[in-house]
C-alpha cells in the first residue's frame, strides 16, 4: 500500500468544550464541526501534561513529560520522535510553529524536521500584555518610591495597584492600536499560506505536516473578521487592550474579574474561529493539491484554558481540573468513516503511535505509548485510565522552578483522582472527583467513600511512578544536559510566554 501522508494540528489552549462537535452552543468551528462528520471524534482526549512544555514531549515522542526527570525540558537530542520516525521511513517533513518559544530548536522539537519555521524571529509588535507607556526617568523614578512606600501595608500596596492599572489606562486612551498591533503571535492565516506554499513544492513523496497554532492563547488579540463573524464587533482594539490588561491584574480577586468574564471569552472564542476558518483553508488546499485523499488528518490541543471556574485564568498547572487537561481531538483518515468514540479517556501519549500505525509505519521501541489504531478502526476504545503529570511551576526557565514537587492527576471515564506530591510543603495531598456526578469538580468525594475506586486509582500513580523509574533514560538525559550547558543560557525573554503572565507594570 502507498504510504499515507500525515497533517497534525496542534492548537494551543484549545479546551474540548469550546468546539462545536464536542458541544459548544457557541458556532465557533463550523468547519471542524464538518470534519467531524468523517473523523473519528474523542470524547475525552485528555493531555499526558500541562503546559505547552509539560505536553508536547508525549505529543511528539510519546513520553511523559517528566520520564527523563523533572530537569528536562522539551525532546531530547536523538530522542525517537514522530517526526524522526517518519523522515526515517523517507517522508519529507515540515513544521510551521506559531512563535512559542517551548516548541523551538533550544528544546529540541526542530529535530526530524527537514523545513522548520518557529516564527519566533518575527513574532510580535508588542510583548506587554498591558501596552507600553512611555515614561521619563524622573517619573519612574517618583513612581518605583511611591511602590515601595505603598508596600508597607496590604491596603496601601492594593490602593496604589488599582490606581497604577488606571493610571496606564488613561495615559493609554487615545493611542490608536489594532488587533494586528497588539497581537503576540503569528495569526493562523501566516502559518496556513506558509504550510500551502510548502505543500505546493512537493512531488508524490509521502509528506508529515505540523502546524502549531497560537491564536487562543493569551493575550487575546483575535482579527477584527473573526470577531465581527461572532457579532462581537463592539470589542474594538482599545477595548480588547483594556480587556486583556483588566483580566491578567494580581491585585485583585476573581469575583471582581468575573465582570469582564464573557467578553474574555468572546476574545478567545474568536480566535478559535480564526484557526477553524484557516483550517478549513488547509483542507481545501489539499484537496487543490490532491493530497486529501492519501492523507490522514488529526487536531488537537496541547492543554485547555481557565477563565474562573475554579477561581484561576490562562492555564498554569495549579491543579489539573478538566478546563486544563479535556482537549478536543479529531482523526480524520481515509479508510475510516466517522464516528464518536466513547467517554473512555484517550491519553495523547498514545497519539504519536496511533498516527504512525494509521500511515502505516513502524512504532519506535521506546514510545511509552501504544498504537490504538485497530480498536479505533474499529469502533472500540479500551477502557485505560490517563495519567497527566507536571511541575506546579510559573518559570520554566528557571531551573529551580523545575525541581518543584510532582503534580499528577489519574483520570478514567468517571473518576479522577490528583495527587499533589507536596502542597504546600504538607506533604502528598489528593483530591477524588466523581466526574459523573460532578463533571465540574466543585465538590471533592468525601474522605472515606469510594475506598475502592480511589485505592484503585492511586495504585494506577503508584504503578506509573515506578515505571518512570524503571525506564529512566540516562543517556537521553546526559544529552539533554549537555545541550543545555552547550547554548547559551536561556533567557527569560519577556516576549516569552509563561503559563501565567507576570502582571502589573504598565
Ligand atoms: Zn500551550
């Protein structure tokens, strides 16, 4: 059989209950939604970690995140990814990445790459979330002593927050912006016209496309069509600029944010619609190109996003609730008709070996993940519990961050059970929800209830932790040390993305 090409979408932020075909009343992805009806569609495709750097190792190399040790970041040099495995069996290879600075050369995701484009040159006009307000030295100077005064109590130090963040918003209000200034990232449509251009130069060889699509994430900054397409065309660039400065303020609790809640929301749904139509653009590309027909085709998400319902925004790994960890995922092959797959989790650790085994190539020894290509041919998906873990950390950068305790979360089709391996320096502490019951975690199960079904689910951590240990490899691990001590120490750039954004200075 001639070997399939392969097409992955990988959307950052993207939550599972934000796109039509799992749900959403919203009409955000009208041509994912008819995707849909031909893909094989997950119902709980749950991330192997979170972040972006906590979740792409088990995307790209089938391996947990913290499988080399929680000092590691990214693919190791030499690691056996999707990528290598498919330019090893002669595919012409591509990545086009929308400028995250986790997803560059510094964590090893170039590699299996013949084209790789990161954007991260290019990225953006504006890296402050708030905007910048041009100040003399003098002022400053008057206003970092009038900080440091306001400290000395809790309600000086909020009274002088409050009257900074509108202090920057009048100095900003008649500075003319658009969405295209304030954005961050590369739009969807950049990434698509490169990926098209490139699918243009190709010969029959069979092909492995990436795209990395930034344009849920945060700051939210979605074009102006895409806003006017959700009849949201009265969240001009000014607002959109007060909206994202409002929704990242420290100095205040989320019952005062949750004002500006919904048209948060907006913002980030319209960005959705923006990857959905430049998607929809990609297929029709391929289709031009007669590329559609040999090609298997599957979306996704690295992590979710939170906007409150649990008291937290954007999507630091605080706790692992399902806004952050339920991410939509959709398969599309030719053989295969549509079809939903059950509420069974389908963790993404296994996504990388499913995909080779749906081109038809063979599947590295060293993927931690199983091809689930025949039972999903099939119809079926076993019941197998998913395992999420990360570092509770804000600075990735920092490798003290990293050294933070274990945080993991067992997750089956009716239960989850997270285990935080030190909150707050009191040792292991879980909570168990009952999914079923209470689908919004709300309430933890009462210690006591549920005897079995929690011992069985922290068995289940106990059987992965020592596993981690067992396959701990050392040599992958001194490689990615050695780049590490060989580039130049990473910077923690401003313009590069946390899981939550510093706030504050204007
Ligand atoms: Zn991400």
């Amino acid at each position: 059989m001639k070997k399939r090409s392969l097409v992955l979408v990988t959307v950052d932020c993207l939550r599972a209950d934000h796109v039509g075909f799992l749900g959403y009343s919203r009409a955000v992805t009208p041509a994912l939604d008819a995707l849909a009806q031909n893909s094989v569609v997950f119902s709980a495709a749950i991330v192997a970690g979170a972040p972006t750097y906590f979740s792409f190792p088990a995307i790209m190399a089938s391996r947990y995140p913290l499988a080399l040790g929680r000092d590691i970041l990214g693919i190791a040099p030499h690691e056996v990814t999707l990528a290598t495995s498919l330019r090893d069996a002669g595919y012409t290879t591509a990545a086009f990445l929308a400028g995250n600075p986790y997803l560059s050369p510094h964590f090893g995701y170039e590699q299996g790459f013949a084209t790789f484009r990161d954007f991260l040159e290019s990225g953006s006009a504006d890296t402050s979330v708030s905007g910048a307000v041009p100040s003399t030295n003098f002022l400053s100077d008057f206003n970092r002593r009038i900080q440091a005064d306001s400290r000395r109590t809790g309600l000086t130090g909020a009274a002088y927050d409050a009257l900074y963040f509108w202090y920057c918003q009048w100095r900003l209000r008649r500075e003319n912006v658009s969405m295209d200034s304030l954005r961050r990232y590369p739009p969807a449509d950049v990434l698509v016209d490169e990926a098209c251009s490139w699918l243009s130069g190709l010969r029959e060889q069979p092909f492995f496309l990436w795209l990395h699509l930034m344009d849920p994430h945060h700051p939210y900054y979605p074009p102006a069509e895409a806003l006017s397409s959700l009849d949201k065309s009265d969240i001009t660039p000014r607002r959109a600029r007060f909206l994202n400065s409002f929704w990242n303020r420290g100095d205040i609790g989320a019952r005062r944010l949750e004002r500006h809640r919904d048209e948060i929301i907006a913002l980030y749904d319209a960005g959705i619609f923006w990857v959905d139509k430049q998607i929809s653009r990609l297929v029709q590309a391929l289709q031009k190109f007669q590329r559609w027909d040999g090609t298997v085709f599957a979306v996704t998400a690295d992590h979710g996003e939170e906007f409150l319902e649990h008291g937290r925004r954007y999507h630091s790994p605080t706790s692992l609730p399902e806004q952050l960890i339920h991410v939509p995922l959709l398969l599309r092959s030719p053989e295969v008709s549509g079809m939903r797959l059950s509420q069974e989790p389908f963790s993404l650790i296994h996504l990388a070996p499913t995909l080779l085994d749906a081109v038809g190539v063979a599947v590295p020894d060293n993927f931690q993940g199983r091809s689930h290509w025949k039972e999903i041919s099939a119809g079926n998906l076993l019941s197998e519990p998913a395992i999420v873990e990360c570092v509770a950390s804000n600075n990735p950068f920092q490798p003290s961050d990293r050294m933070r305790p274990r945080l993991m979360a067992v997750r089956d089709a009716m239960y989850k059970l997270v285990i935080d391996f030190n909150q707050n320096f009191n040792g292991i502490t879980d909570s168990f929800y009952d999914l079923k019951n209470d689908p919004g975690e709300h309430s933890p199960v009462p210690d006591g209830a549920l005897p079995e079904v929690r011992a069985r689910l922290f068995k289940i951590a106990r059987a992965h932790l020592q596993q981690t240990q067992r396959n701990r490899n050392v040599e992958l691990r001194l490689l990615a040390h050695l780049r590490a001590i060989q580039q130049s120490p990473a910077k923690n750039q401003s313009g590069a993305i946390s899981a939550l954004p510093p706030t504050g200075s204007c």
